[in-house]
C-alpha cells in the first residue's frame, strides 16, 4: 500500500513539462526498438539534442539523463543485437554519455561504450562528461596494469585521452589535464598540444605537484617542465628546474642557449652562482656574474640604504641594561675567557660582511681583540675576521694577513680557517685559498690545530665547487688511518663540502675503505671517537637530494659490523632524500625513533641514530608545507615519550625545520623547552631559538633571549649559548638568511643544508665541541648565509632603484584567471628586504624584469611598449 502511494507522489512531483520530456523520451526509446531501421537515426538525433540542450543546477543530474536510465539496459541489448553501420555508432555515442549514470556501481560503461564509438567532438557533450570519461579512462589504466597487460593494449586508452587534452586547455582546465596523463604515465606528452596561454598555468601546476609524486615520476614531471620552458625561451625558468634536477649538463645547456643576450646571461649566472654551481666563460663580466664577484658590493650598497652600516658592539646586542642587573658583563658569573669568546661570536655573526667592527679590524695591532681570548679561543677569533669580511676577498686577505705569520700557532690556524670563511660561496682568478692553504705552512704544519683549520678553510673556501685539485689535496688525508680521527673526519667533511651532492664515487669508496680499514684493525678507540660523526657526516654530503643514487653506498655499510655504520647509514639516508617530502622515508626515520635501547655505559655513540634519524624528518620535510606541519606533531610526541638521546635533538631538528622562519608557534615551543629539566635539552632549544630567528631581529625572540640570559645567569655555559642565540638572531644586522630554499622556494641549496648539519651534528652534543674546546664549529653556517635582499641592476649591471610591491606570497596553483600572487603588499624603492614567505612584484610595467620572481638580484630592462600617463 505505501509503495503505491509513493509511486503515485513520484508521478506529482513531475511537472506537466516534465512529464512530456519524459513521454517524448520513452517514445524515442520505442522507436529504437522498433524493426523499421529508417526511424533509428532521428530517433537518435532526437536523444542527443534532448540531452545537450537539457540544463541543470551544479548538482542535479540533467532531466534526459535520469529519464533515459531506467532504459539502459535494454538499450545495451539492442546495441549488441544491431548490426555494424552508422546507427551503431550513434547508438555507442549516446550510450557512453548515459554511461555516466551507473558510474557508481564501479563500472566503465561510458569508456566502454565511448572506445566503440570514436567522436572527434567529444567537448559537445559538456565539462562534465568529458571529466567523467577521464576518471574512467585512470581507473581501467590502473585494472589493466595491476594485470601486467602490454603497454601496446593501452593504446587505445592513451589516444583517447590524448584527445580530451585540447578540450581541458581550451576550458582552463589544465589541472585536469596534467592529472588524466600523470594517469597513464605518459606526462611527456603534453607540450605539443600547450600556447602562450596556457604552458605557464600547466608548468605552475606541475612543479607544485613535484614533492606529493614517487621517482621516477617526480623526474618526470620537472623534465617535461624544463622542455616547455625551453620551448617558450623562459630560460631563467628552466634554469631553475635544470638546477632541481643537479644536472649539471643541462644547466650549461639552458646558460649557453642564452646566446647572445647577454643581459640573459648575467641573469642566469646570478642564479647559478646563488647555488655554488660552477661554470665557465670567457666574457669577463659574465664570469664576475658566475664567481659572486660583486656580492660584497650590492650587500654594503643594502646596508647604505638601510644605514646599517655602522658596526653593533655585543653589548648593543645583550642590551644587558634590559636585564637584572646580576647578569652584566661584569657580574662575575660568567668568566671573563668565555664572556669574551661569546662576544668575539655575536661580533662577528651581528657584523658579518660589513666589514667593519670595533673589535677585529683595529689599526692598533696590540688591541685587537684576539689577544683577549684565551687558548682555542684564539682560532674563533682570528677566524672571525673572515666572516666579517666575508665575500670581499681583497680587502679581507688584507685584514687577516698579519694574522697569517703570527708566532702563536692558535691565531695562525684561526687565520688559515679565516681564509675559508671570506672565501666561501665566491670565486676570484687568484685563487688565494688554495694558494695559502695548501702551503706546508698549514696543511702541511705538525700543529694539529694549524693543519686541520687549514683542511677546514680549504671546505668552506671551495664549498659546492667540485674542485678536483681539492680532493687530490684531501683524500690522501682520509684514506691515511694512521693520522687521528679528527684530522680524517675533517678532511672527509671539507670533501663533502666541496662535493656536496655530488655523489662522488672516488670519495665515497675512500671513507667507506676507511670505516672498513678501521673495523678491521679493530681501531675501537678511533671509531668511538667523538670526530668520527664527521666522518659519517662528510659521506653523507656528497649524496645530498641524490634520492636512489645513495643505495649502493646504504648497501655497503650494512657489511660493516659496527655501531658506526649503522648511524651513518641513517645520515645518508636522510640527506639523500633532503627537501623532498619523502613519506615512507619520513615514516622509516620515525620508527627508527621509536626503538627503546638499553645503552650500556661507555657505548654512547651506539644510539647515535636516533639522533640523526629526529634530524632526517627535519630534513625530509622541510621542502613542504603539510610535511612541516606533521614533522612539527610528531616533534611534541618524540618530546613527550622519547628517549633523552631524542629529546636533545628535537629543538635541533626544529631549528632547521623553520631557519630564519620565525612563526610564533615554533619559538614559543622552544622557549617551553628552553626551561626543560634536561640541561642538554634546555641549551639545544636555546640555540634552536637563535636558528629561528637567524638574521631577522625578531623583537619577541630577543625578549625571550634576554629573559633567558637572567633566568640562567647562574650558568656559564647556558648564557653562553643565550649569547650565541642573540648573535644569530640579529645576524647581519638583520639582514641575513640561514633557510636553505631559494628561488620562490623552488630550490634547496645544497650548500646551506652542509653548513646548517655540520653545526647541529656538533650541537647534538654541545658540551664536547660548542661549549669545549670546537666552539669554531659554529663558523661552519658561512655557506648556509645570504643577504635576504632584492636588488634590481640595470643591463650594464648598474644599481637601478625601482618601486616594487612587497607582500606575502599567495598559492595561485590552479586557480583560474590571473590571480594575484601577493596580499597584504606595501610599495618599497629597491633595495629591499625580503623575509621567509614573502614575495615581490614590479609596481608598474616601465621595466621587464628576466628573473622569474623578483628575489636575490634581478636584471631589469626597458619596456618597448611602455607608454607614460
């Protein structure tokens, strides 16, 4: 009885129009089933029109369709019963739209019928049908290859979905389009069928898509991007792919296909020498662009227009009056040695490049400031000249050569690690470092300080360079076992510096041979060593963002019977896949947390692992958004059941995670930290804090800092680390950057990642290097540091001041029309700063700029069709 009653409401739901469409329908349907076959062809004509002139709302399923469904059935069966002619065909047509309909009982019917019925205009049948076969189009490429079919049976497959590729182009659409040939795995496909209209929104889309994708495909897609560029002559775009990609082969491809645009050139040599990536020429100019030639100059031209360029003392840093008064310098609490070491560290991180202070580059000799420090205090403070000389070569050379023939062993390998530092990330014709370093005064002094500060300076000086005269120099070095362990582990770091991601096999095979030989001779004393993690380290550099390419070393350490092979495999690991998003690589890294190890006394270095597995999601996840937010949750869980040995490391892993990216709810969490129980957990996350903030003067992080100066004044080597923080945050005077993503954050800089590890593997235990007697270690973030400026330069290179709109960087991959890329903007005269997440943008179209995104030093060039108001 309800049934009927429900029939009987269905039937006065439908309007009196309705109602007729649906007579009209059913009657069409009996024609087609009729036996005279003259009534077959309007009859199908009729359907058709009914369905692509029916309309609907968003959500509702179009009247003819839902008329037409309860028919299906017995249309398929008049289908099979039809003979072949052009009915028939008509008939597969109509059938693969209604196809749609039984979509959710896991069907194909409109692929199906669609591959029955070729139709050159599939688009008349509207968006959504046309995404509806698409869909179905993945899911019978996913049946058919889970069943191992031959690729040649897929053909007909690609063919249609290569031609539903013009329709998505044609109707903004591209997403769809990139998604359907993801699907069937043939991405390379798509740059024929792209204009001026439409290459940019799909290469957008695409790079977005690079860190959710597996190897190959990742590859993949950047390749096909990296064509289209090239295709469209955007070379700074392509150049920026050829880079992710570290092929050095095509890089010079892209650089050379410039031509003779110079102006091109000199762009495209700012952005190779940002990355440390060495090419050549024999245009004087472009090769002054490629060696960073003139960064020295367009830093202090920032400051000029900043008027930064007065030296800060540390006091102006401490702002000790802001403090209780028990905390001042001269309190008592904190020796005079180590009060002077913490100020010989924010001098030189708060004036770093200026070159100029009022402790180092003193006229007076006899008051300079080396001579009040004590011991190694010495090395950190002859090195400091380097870094506030740091990329003006000639002039620092100068600074430090009084220091270089000084009788006190201490202040001349300071002077020799100097050289490194005011070298690094620049390249010059005279090759001073591997002049002056490679004499026997320093790499070949019995002194051990003065030799391995030598070793150390030849790393830095050469970082990222790939010099084969450098690792003739110290791979003799790391192979010779029965030098010490902290001269071999500091050559293979230099070595891994200078090779970064590199994946050098004669390196690699070196320190392997050398884990080996050590093993062997049953050298327990060496291996345990606390500079051994350097070796470890320096292994791991060369495979930097390699991804696969580190599996055959990952293999060769598991027949290494050693607790030490173990935690080296797990830094490969992680820097293998650096900046990638990896998942299974950050899942395998957090089980590796999760092991609870009974550590017997004297095997400290047996749970190393751990430590650099809490680093390695770090790592992985910081070249994505949704991965930092879940490495940051997973950080509170390992803070709350970890081990100590990853309690420590945590504020470290959460340092590199946000580097000079100072959001709120990381540095509140650090400073929690801060006060922990654990002491060592405590001065990590103070250090982490100065990482943060790195170069920035956040005013909330420098409260924090002070407040944290007077909560440990009680503890020397607590306020120490406070200092250190302080000098870090306002590195620069503010105007420096640790993060190692570049480029609109589309590229890692591998040489930043090397420097940044290299000081947090000697923080993982701070007490035996930072706070001991390896305090320089600290130096090593020189490669990770680069103004944060934008500065606009004229074709002949010349200074040209524009006015640019400064703002937050909006996400606009996939959105249709012309979205805008920044919000919140404010209009600046070049040059400017510009922090984490902000971007920047031309105020008018006077000037056309050749970089991609304005960012670092952009060229700019009159616009032909600018017309004045």
């Amino acid at each position: 009885m309800r049934k009927g009653k429900r029939m009987i409401n269905l039937r006065k739901e439908l309007s009196e129009e309705d109602q007729q469409l649906k007579s009209e329908l059913e009657m069409l349907v009996e024609r087609l089933k009729e036996n005279n076959a003259e009534l077959y062809k309007p009859a199908l004509e009729a359907i058709k029109n009914f369905i692509r002139t029916a309309t609907s709302s968003m959500t509702a399923v179009p009247k003819p369709l839902k008329f037409l469904r309860p028919h299906y059935p017995s249309l398929t069966e008049l289908y099979e019963n039809w003979a072949a002619r052009e009915e028939k065909f008509a008939l597969a047509d109509v059938l693969s739209v209604l196809g749609m309909t039984y979509a959710d009982e896991g069907r194909t019917e409109s692929l199906k019928y669609r591959l029955l019925a070729p139709s050159p205009d599939l688009g008349g049948w509207g968006h959504e049908y046309v995404r509806h076969l698409a869909l179905e189009i993945g899911t019978e490429y996913e049946k058919r290859s889970e069943k191992d079919e031959d690729v040649k049976a897929s053909k007909d497959l690609k063919d249609l979905a290569l031609s539903l590729i013009p329709f998505f182009l044609s109707h903004n659409a591209e997403a769809d389009a990139v998604d359907l040939l993801a699907e069937l795995e043939m991405i390379e496909e798509i740059p024929p069928f792209l204009d001026e209209n439409t290459y940019q929104r799909v290469c957008l889309y695409m790079v977005s898509m690079v860190n959710l994708l597996a190897p190959p495909e990742d590859v993949a897609f950047l390749r096909t991007a990296h064509t289209i560029y090239r295709q469209h002559n955007k070379l700074t775009q392509a150049m920026t792919i050829a880079i992710r990609l570290h092929d050095l082969d095509l890089i010079e491809e892209d650089f050379e296909a410039a031509g003779e645009d110079r102006s091109m050139k000199k762009q495209l040599s700012f952005l190779v020498a940002r990355q440390h990536i060495c090419l050549k020429s024999d245009d004087g100019e472009i090769l002054e662009c490629l060696s960073n030639s003139h960064l020295s100059d367009h830093y202090l031209a920032l400051g000029k227009e900043l008027n930064i360029l007065e030296p800060k003392t540390p006091d102006d840093i401490y702002k000790s009056y802001l403090e209780n008064a028990r905390t001042g310098p001269g309190s008592g609490n904190m020796d005079s040695a180590r009060h002077n070491l913490a100020s010989t560290f924010v001098n030189a991180f708060v004036n770093a490049g200026f070159c100029k202070d009022t402790y180092m580059l003193v006229e007076d000799e006899a008051k300079s400031w080396v001579y009040k420090n004590k011991d190694q205090g010495m090395i950190s403070a002859a090195a400091s000249i380097g870094m506030l000389m740091q990329w003006n070569v000639e002039a620092g050379l100068q600074a430090i050569d009084r220091y270089m023939y000084a009788d006190d062993p201490q202040i001349k390998a300071g002077a020799a690690f100097g050289i490194g530092l005011l070298n690094s990330g620049v390249r010059s014709d005279a090759d001073p470092a591997m002049a002056l370093l490679c004499e026997p005064m320093y790499l070949e002094n019995d002194n051990p300080n003065i030799r391995k500060c030598a070793i150390m300076g030849l790393g830095l000086a050469y970082v990222g360079s790939g010099r084969a005269d450098v690792m003739d120099l110290l791979l003799p070095i790391v192979s010779d076992t029965s030098l010490t362990m902290e001269l071999s582990a500091m050559a293979a770091l230099s070595l891994g510096l200078c090779f970064v991601g590199s994946s050098n096999g004669d390196i690699s095979l070196a320190i392997l041979q050398v884990f080996m030989e050590r093993v062997e001779n049953n050298e327990e004393a060496q291996l345990k060593d606390k500079w051994s993690r350097f070796l470890a380290l320096g292994l791991a550099l060369l495979f930097v963002g390699r991804q696969e390419e580190a599996d055959t070393t990952l293999e060769t350490l598991k027949a290494i019977d050693h607790p030490i092979a173990k935690h080296t495999s797990v830094l490969v690991d992680a820097c293998a896949y650096a900046g990638t998003g990896n998942v299974l690589k950050f899942q395998s890294m957090l089980h590796l947390c999760h092991d609870h190890l009974e550590v017997e006394e004297g095997k400290e270095g047996a749970d190393l692992y751990q430590t650099y597995a809490v680093l390695g999601l770090a790592l992985i996840a910081m070249g994505e958004d949704i991965g930092s937010e879940m490495a940051l949750r997973q950080f509170g869980h390992l803070m709350h059941y970890g081990e100590p040995v990853i309690r420590k490391s945590v504020p470290l892993a959460m340092g590199l995670l946000s580097a000079s990216n100072p959001q709120m709810k990381v540095y509140d969490t650090l400073s929690r930290y801060s006060h922990d129980n654990d002491i060592d957990v405590a001065m990590n996350a103070i250090l982490a804090m100065g990482l943060v903030g790195a170069g920035t003067n956040n005013a909330r992080l420098a409260q924090l800092l002070r407040q944290l100066a007077s909560y440990y004044h009680r503890d020397m080597n607590s306020v120490f680390m406070v200092r250190i923080a302080q000098g870090l945050l306002h590195m620069g005077k503010g105007t420096l950057s640790v993060n190692p993503f570049h480029s609109d954050r589309q590229v890692l800089s591998k040489v930043a990642v090397a420097g940044l590890l290299t000081v947090l593997i000697s923080s993982i235990d701070a007490k035996s290097f930072i706070l001991e007697n390896s305090h320089y270690l600290l130096y090593f973030l020189a490669p990770a540091m680069h103004p944060r400026f934008l500065m606009t330069l004229d074709e002949n290179l010349k200074p040209l001041p524009v006015n640019v709109r400064v703002g937050q960087a909006v996400d606009v991959v996939g959105q249709a029309g012309r979205p805008k890329t920044i919000t919140g903007w404010q209009t600046q005269s070049t040059p400017v700063l510009l922090s984490y997440g902000e971007r920047a943008e031309l105020e008018s179209d006077e000037y056309i700029s050749l970089m991609n995104n304005l960012e670092g030093i952009a060229i700019l060039k009159k616009n032909p069709n600018f017309q004045r108001d």
